[in-house]
C-alpha cells in the first residue's frame, strides 16, 4: 500500500544544501523523500516498513544513509533494524539529540 496521493506532479525535492531555515521535521521528511522518492505531500506519519513497496533492503539502507548524512549521527545495528517507521525515526533522532520541539 503506498500512502502517497495518486496523480501528483513531479516531486518536490528538499536538497541537503537548503538546510538553513528548515527545521528538523522538515530536514527528515527531505531524507525519507530522497531515499524513497516520495513527494512533499506524503502521510509522512504512517510510513512504515512492508506498508511502502518502495522500502525494501537497499532502500532501507539508502535512508539510513541519509539520515545520518542530514543529521550528523550514525545509527547503531539495533537502530538500524528498529528504524521501520517515520515516527521510530524521530523518536531515534530524539534519542540521538535532534530536537523536534514540542
């Protein structure tokens, strides 16, 4: 099941250069719309792993990738086998010392 909406135009990127300004939950979806080519419309909340047919294997490690690319971290092995969702993601991130806010 993909949780984009169907006939979008073509997808709106959010480069690692235009960081300033963005905040973190911005600088996130940018990481999950890079790694699975998704538009800037997308139910980023429920994303999960088996739930997008675009998150297999390599794309998996495409976002962890990313996401320590984005954020300066690097993941552990037990977070990169947790990381099957937007929100564990966050909540990773958090742990990690990315501030989402409130």
């Amino acid at each position: 099941m993909c949780l984009c909406a169907p006939g979008l135009p073509v997808r709106e990127r959010i480069h690692q250069g235009s960081k300033r300004g963005m905040t973190n939950e911005d600088r996130l979806k940018g990481a999950f719309m890079r790694a699975f080519d998704l538009p800037s419309t997308t139910r980023f909340e429920e994303l999960k792993y088996q739930h997008l047919h675009a998150w297999d294997s390599v794309a998996h490690m495409m976002l962890i990738a990313e996401l320590e690319s984005e954020f300066d971290v690097m993941f552990s092995t037990e977070d990169v086998i947790a990381l099957g969702s937007f929100t564990k993601a966050r909540e990773l991130l958090s742990k990690g010392g990315v501030d989402f806010g409130a």
